[in-house]
C-alpha cells in the first residue's frame, strides 16, 4: 500500500497514473510568500532557483584545474592533461577546457565557483552522500525531507493549482524537493505532460474517469483522501499548464542531450509565467573509476553547453535577471588516480552558481599538501551556500531549514 510519505516522495503523477502538476493560478505567490516567509528585505518573489544534480561524483580536481600545482600534476600522471587549454579563472584555478561555453557567462561575472566545498566527516557512498547533500542535515539520519521542501513548508498555504517546485526528467522527486505538504511535483517532460492523450478514441472518456475519481469524496485524514486532494489540484491545473508551455518560445538553440532538454522545459514554464520559484534538473554519469578521461570531459561539455543556452534564452526572454542556478555532486574524486586511468570516490568539490552572482572564486583552492586521508578537505561548508540561496535569493528564512545557523557565503548581487 502507497504511504502518504512514497507519494509525497514520487509526486502526485505517479501516484495517480498519468503525468500531472500542480500548476499556479495567477498571482499566486502573493497568497503564499506571506510575511513570514521573507526576511530582512532580501530576496524577491520574483526569484526562481534551478538546481542541476551531477550524478555520481564529479571530480572536482579535473573540473576547475589547479593548473599551477605542481601536486596536481604529479598525482595524475594520464588524467593531468585537463590543465591543458584550461578556461583561466585566476592565477591558479582554470575550468576544464571541455567547459568552454561558459566562457561568456564567466568573462560577464555571473558564474561563481566555490571549490572546496563540503562538510565535516564526508560519506564516500553515493546515497548517503547524496542524501546529505539534499536534506542539508549531514548530522542526522533518515531524514525524510529536504532543504527545498522544509523551506517550502515554512512558506506558508498554498491553494490548489498552485505548482512552487518541479522536477524535470526524473520519475520520482529528489529528496531537497520532498516537503511534510507535498507541494513538488516530478514530470518526465513536457511532451508527456498531459493528463490523457489530448486525441484520440476514448481519451474524452478516460479524462472524465480520472476526474470523477479524483472527485469521489474518502474518509478525511486517509491515505486515499490525500491522493484524492492532490489529484483535484492536478486536475485544476494540468491542462492550463499544457496550454502555457505548448505556445512557449525559446529564444536559443538547446543541444540534443537530456540536460538540454530539460532545462529547456524549465525556460518554456518560467516563460508561461506560472510563478514556479524552485526547479530541479539531473546529469548522471560522473562515477568515474576507469577511462575518465573519456567520460568526464563529455559530460562536462554537455553542462556547460546547456547552462550556457539556458542563460542565452533567459537572457532573450528578458529573464536572466531573476533566475539562479546552482550545480552541486555528491562529491569530489580521491586527488591520485586509480590504476584504470580513473578515480575513486573523495570528498569535497566545486559547487557553480550562474545569474545575478557576484562572480569569480570564493573560497580557497584545494590545498593538495594537506589532504584528508588522500582526499580534498572542504574549505567551505555547503550549507554557508545554501544560507545564501534561501536568505539572499529567494527570501527564506534559513536557520530553521538547515537546523543551525551558517553564515551566508557572499555570492550574491
């Protein structure tokens, strides 16, 4: 049997059966960014954050290049040529050379790089690891929400038909997005987004069955009465959405590749001016243990050239002011290479966010003379990012998200 935690986990489509959101109504977040929500004057409701997952643990060492470390060189005899041809940031740091296309965003200050970034006591396995970077408790276990989804939470009511946080290309939510209320929701994309096929034999009536199933009155405070009340939501809002973002423009061209893809649906939905404020989006394959160096470059190419599109069409939608985007791993790679020209699973990494940034590095290099049992210690913790986004960017209280207070990092402008 569906707990009301599995579906608040799998978002209301795939609990119901079709792909359905729970899209706004016009004007939305003035009902539910009440006073409470904002703080101290910064942030707007305007704002809207896209968070980008690399999946697997990207290694952070090859990505932004300490090109003038000798240490560097030294531990990666076949994996060193990335400091070739690298994108110079300062005087020690470049990014890989495969990550050109971001050369504009970097040269205009509106990409940051933090590279060191971490916590204390680092997890090397994937989920958990994962996992503490998507609660944002790395103290405590079996957390069964996330930081975007608490800080939702506190955001106050929400009506039905309102879509605050959605998820792209992923069946289920990823945990930074799962709240107590459920108010995220997971689409595999936008062409399948429907709530039955639009044409057809049959489809009138199998819309018309799902409504009347989503309207059948359950007991309150079941399982079923839940499922009932997000359907109805869906139901309200589904083909609105649909509409929207079936006449949206881009103004770029995308590349073909899933991360393209979905960010290119996050422009059609911020373009359909539904007031949604959180997005997240996933690129897999960074588990780099043999042959990096033909993995790792093309998928750091595949980043850049989506990021650098996604701006390009913000920019020419008149958007780009008021969008951010942050790009984080479950961790860094180990600083020597393996014996299969790859790496194994290290600690800290590089975390990216491109927008209204204060540009440039911030925080310290990786200091490759004082390692963590042969890995990059964090200089920063990731949570001083997170305080940032939530106080800075989007007007949310952060200490009770995070369950402490961290001193936002100074990214913003």
């Amino acid at each position: 049997m569906l707990d009301r935690r599995s579906f608040l986990r799998r978002g209301a489509f795939a609990a119901i059966g079709p792909p359905l959101a729970w899209a706004s109504a016009p004007g939305f977040l003035r009902h539910f960014l009440g006073e409470k929500a904002l703080r101290s004057g910064h942030g707007s409701p305007e704002n809207a954050l896209v968070v980008v997952r690399l999946g697997g643990g990207n290694d952070g060492l090859n990505t932004v290049v300490p090109f003038e470390d000798d240490a560097y060189h030294r531990a990666r005899p076949t994996l060193r040529a990335a400091a070739k041809g690298a994108i110079r940031i300062d005087d020690r740091l470049g990014l890989n050379a495969e990550m050109r296309a971001l050369r504009p965003l970097l040269d205009a200050g509106r990409l940051a790089i933090v590279p060191t970034a971490g916590y204390p006591n680092p997890n090397r396995s994937h989920f958990r690891a994962m996992d503490i970077w998507e609660t944002g408790l790395p103290e405590k276990e079996l957390v069964l929400t996330g930081w975007l989804g608490r800080a939702l939470d506190a955001a106050g009511d929400l009506s039905e038909g309102s879509l605050p946080a959605v998820s792209f290309g992923d069946p289920e939510l990823p945990l930074s997005l799962v709240g107590d209320r459920g108010r995220a929701t997971a689409i595999l994309s936008l062409d399948a987004y429907r709530v039955a096929p639009a044409a057809g034999p049959g489809s009138e009536l199998r819309r018309s069955l799902l409504a009347d199933l989503a309207a059948h009155p359950r007991p309150q405070g079941t399982d079923l009465a839940f499922v009932a009340v997000a359907s109805r939501s869906a139901f309200a809002s589904a083909e609105a959405l649909e509409r929207a973002t079936s006449n949206a423009k881009v103004s770029a061209a995308y590349p073909a590749t899933d991360l393209g893809r979905d960010l290119r649906a996050v422009s059609q939905v911020l373009r359909a001016g539904f007031g949604t404020r959180l997005f997240h989006v996933s690129h897999y394959g960074f588990d780099t243990h043999a042959e990096q160096s033909s993995v790792q470059p093309r998928l750091l190419r595949e980043f850049a050239e989506a990021v650098a599109a996604f701006f390009a069409d913000l920019d020419g939608q008149g958007l780009g002011g008021r969008v951010l985007l942050l790009a984080f791993s479950e961790f860094g790679r180990r600083v020597r290479e393996n014996g299969s020209h790859g790496t194994d699973h290290g600690a800290a990494g590089p975390m990216f966010l491109a927008g209204t940034v204060s540009g440039g590095v911030h925080g310290p290099p990786p200091d490759l003379a004082n390692l963590d049992d042969g890995d990059v210690r964090f200089a920063v913790d990731f949570r001083s990012v997170y305080a940032a986004v939530l106080e800075r960017w989007l007007g949310w209280r952060a200490e009770a998200t995070l369950g402490a207070a961290f001193e936002p990092l100074p990214l913003l402008r």
